[in-house]
C-alpha cells in the first residue's frame, strides 16, 4: 500500500546492493543488525534521495524511516569533500530533531553507519541542556553532519560572531517528525535555520504524521517533492493491538493501572511505557508506583539531561522496567523490546496518539497499546481517537462510538469546545516576553 505522489520517481530498490551502499554499511546492516533487506518505505525512498529529489516520507512508526533518509544522506556526505580540523568549512548534512533523545539515538545510529563507510564520516550532536563548550569543540574539530535541535543549532550559529560553525556547505537537510517540531512552535527556528542554506540543498521531511498544516510548511523548504505514503496518514502499525477502556472518574485509573501492571510485570523482559500530560502527574504517579513495590523512572522536560538520559539508558537495558513520561518520549524512542504502551492521560490530539501507541510493535515485533479514557473529561479528544483507530482499520468501539457522537452532537450545537489540533504551540512568544521582563 504505497502511494507516490509526484513525476519521474525512480524505481524501488529491493536490496541493499542495489541501493549502491558500502560494503562496510552492508555488513553493518545485514550481519549486525540483522536487516536482510529494506522495508518499503527504505525501498522506496533511497532511490529517490538517491537521485536528488526533495522527498516528503510519511510511514508508520517502527518502519524504518531513519534509515531510509541516513543511508543516503551518508553517501551524499562521502563524495563530498572533506573538512578539515580549523577550517570552518562547516558540515555537509544537516539533521533537526524535536527532542533531544530522538536527537541522542539518530546521532548513534549515524555514528555506527558513518565509522562503517570507507571515509569515516564524522557525525556531531548538539542539542540543549549539555554544554555548549563541548559541542563547539567537536565542531571546530570538523564535522561532516550535525544532528541537533533547532535551539542549539541557532545558538552554535551565533556563537562566538558565526566563528563556530556554518550552513555554507550544507546540501543536504532533513527534518525528522517535521510535524512535531512545528507543533512545539519550533516553526520559526526551523525556518530560519533552512532559510540560510544555499537554495541548492537537497531536503527531506519524515515523519508518521502530516498533518494539513504541514503541507505550507512543505512547499516553503521543499522544490517539486514526491511525497511518498506507505499505509494511511496518522495510522497505526497492524502489528499494534489497541485497547480502549473507559472509565466513570479519575481514581478509577490507577486501580486500572496496577491491575495491568500486575499481569505484566512478573515478565521482567516486558517493559512498560506509561505515556502522562504533565510534568508534575509524571512524578507524582512515578512517587505512587514506587510505594508499591513498582520499580519505575520518569521522563519529561523538566529534569537535567543527564536525568534524562539515565532515565532512558535505564529503562532501555531493563534496569528498570517501567517508565513514566510526557510526550516527549513519544517521537522516535525505540525500545526493542517495549510490549505495552499505556496511555494513563488520554492524548489530546489524533497525531500524539499515533505517535504515543507507535512506541511499541516496532520493526515486525508484536505489541499492545491502552488508552484510558475518563467520560466527562477526555470526551474532546475522542473523535480524532476514533479517527485514529478507522485508519487504523482497526473497529470501533460501540461505547467510544457513541461518546463521539455525542460530543460531535454537542460541538455543531455550540454547547461544547472544540479540541485543540496541535500547531498552536506559543513557547517562543512566552520565551521572548520572559527576556523582555527581565
């Protein structure tokens, strides 16, 4: 089910020889990672990137899209020619991230492909919350790409008058979960950062969701793309089982919980993403899973990123099994062996909750995914659920039907608000109204 919108799109690949790879990368892919061959939407994309072509990939989560556009972004990278330590010829491939752990493990990723390639391409990561000390001298040492997010890339751009680093030679950029990064209201960094490329720039935007909003942002950064869908937008991997409950009241939840928790956890192998709206609830519920006897860490934005990081670091290698988080864990975490995904906050959009529930089932593995819903409180965001779930192809509810009924029903007679759909994020404006203040 892939549909290709846009003339003279090149042929799929179906092997990695034929994608014209290193054979160090073939190595790499085949006998360590054990990837025999693409995944649809590597087979499509790669040769597309491969020819030049701006390219605007949406698939399911958990299909292979980093590696669809790192692949040939790295061999894009080697036939260039090389910078050199002092040289400030700034690097070749450019990569923007919304989070910082998405930004982490596409660096590691391209770490482990780059040492792989005959040239020994170097990568960079640079993102908030680390020094930037440190970032600046991997760069004035040579990089060759740059994963990073949007903030700090304006900041390494700024620092020491431009001295640090450039876009002169970028020709290659790639704005992964693009959506999210405008929904974040990264928008006009994101903007401002592609604006100064040369026009030249091969650019590529993946993600699992596009929303309509996106499709401006596309035809600003991007020069006649093929856009390539595999599946259906804002759909779920079928390799995901999904499982609505509905509840009466709040409390009702937690009881919930630890009955789920209960029949999962004495797998120690089956770990357990728990997905919450706000900082504070990611504690608090941390605080109450520890009271009794559930070994759990959380994540969200307002700890330390070495917090962070050993958080994830944490969970990933089963030190500790569960792990409660906001989402932004939602975009690009892989777990291998994540088999639950609970959602104790109902997401407040359609785009989140594909993104939560696509944390699991990743690469052909199966998983499941809950959603708690709470009547009278999370009725807004049970139509985009539903919306979810059809394109899913995945049946509806009769209860979550009806809830969605009623709440349309109330919405076209005026007697209800109508949800927010993402892309309304102010935090630059707040940001800048703080600095004016002090």
């Amino acid at each position: 089910n892939i549909r290709i919108r846009g003339r003279d799109c090149p042929k799929p690949v179906l092997t990695w020889a034929q994608a014209g790879l290193a054979k160090g990368v073939m190595e790499c892919l085949m006998e360590e990672r054990k990837f025999l061959s693409p995944t649809p939407v590597q087979s499509v994309t790669m040769p597309c990137l491969l020819s030049g072509r701006d390219v605007i990939a949406v698939a399911k989560t958990g299909s292979g899209k980093t590696l669809a556009f790192l692949l040939p972004l790295l061999r894009h990278v080697a036939d260039q020619p090389r910078s050199q330590m002092g040289d400030l010829a700034g690097p070749i491939g450019l990569i923007l991230t919304p989070t910082r752990e998405l930004a982490i493990q596409t660096y590691r990723e391209a770490v482990k492909l780059g040492t792989a390639t005959d040239s020994r391409i170097r990568v960079v990561c640079a993102y908030g919350g680390a020094p930037i000390a440190e970032q600046i001298g991997d760069l004035k040492r040579g990089a060759d790409v740059v994963v990073c997010t949007p903030g700090r890339m304006i900041d390494l751009l700024l620092s020491s008058s431009g001295k640090t680093t450039n876009l002169r030679r970028v020709t290659f950029v790639v704005l992964d979960e693009a959506d999210r990064m405008f929904d974040m209201g990264f928008g006009p960094q994101v903007l401002q950062i592609v604006q100064n490329v040369r026009p030249d720039r091969q650019t590529v935007l993946t993600s699992a969701t596009f929303p309509k909003q996106m499709e401006m942002v596309a035809r600003r950064v991007l020069t006649r793309p093929l856009e390539i869908i595999v599946g259906a937008h804002s759909a779920v991997c079928e390799d995901v089982t999904q499982v609505i409950e509905l509840f009466d009241e709040q409390s009702a939840k937690f009881l919930f919980l630890l009955k789920l928790l209960g029949d999962w956890y004495p797998a120690r192998a089956n770990r357990v993403l728990v997905f919450v709206d706000r900082q504070d609830s990611a504690d608090m519920l941390m605080r109450d899973l520890l009271r009794r006897g559930y070994p759990s860490q959380s994540l969200h934005g307002g700890k330390e990123q070495a917090e962070r990081d050993q958080a994830i670091s944490d969970f990933k290698s089963n030190a500790v099994p569960i792990l409660v988080a906001t989402s932004i864990a939602a975009r690009g975490l892989d777990v291998p062996d994540l088999k639950l995904v609970i959602n104790y906050d109902c997401p407040n959009h359609k785009e989140d909750y594909v993104h939560r529930v696509g944390r699991t089932g990743r690469a052909g593995r199966k998983g499941t995914a809950v959603t708690f819903i709470v009547r009278g409180v999370d009725d807004k965001h049970v139509p985009g659920i539903c919306q979810a779930l059809r394109a899913s192809r995945v049946p509806v509810p009769d209860d979550l039907s009806k809830l969605s009924d009623s709440f349309t029903a109330r919405l076209q007679a005026g007697q209800a608000e109508a949800p927010g759909r993402g892309f309304g994020g102010r935090g630059l404006d707040r940001i800048e109204q703080e600095r004016q203040l002090v």
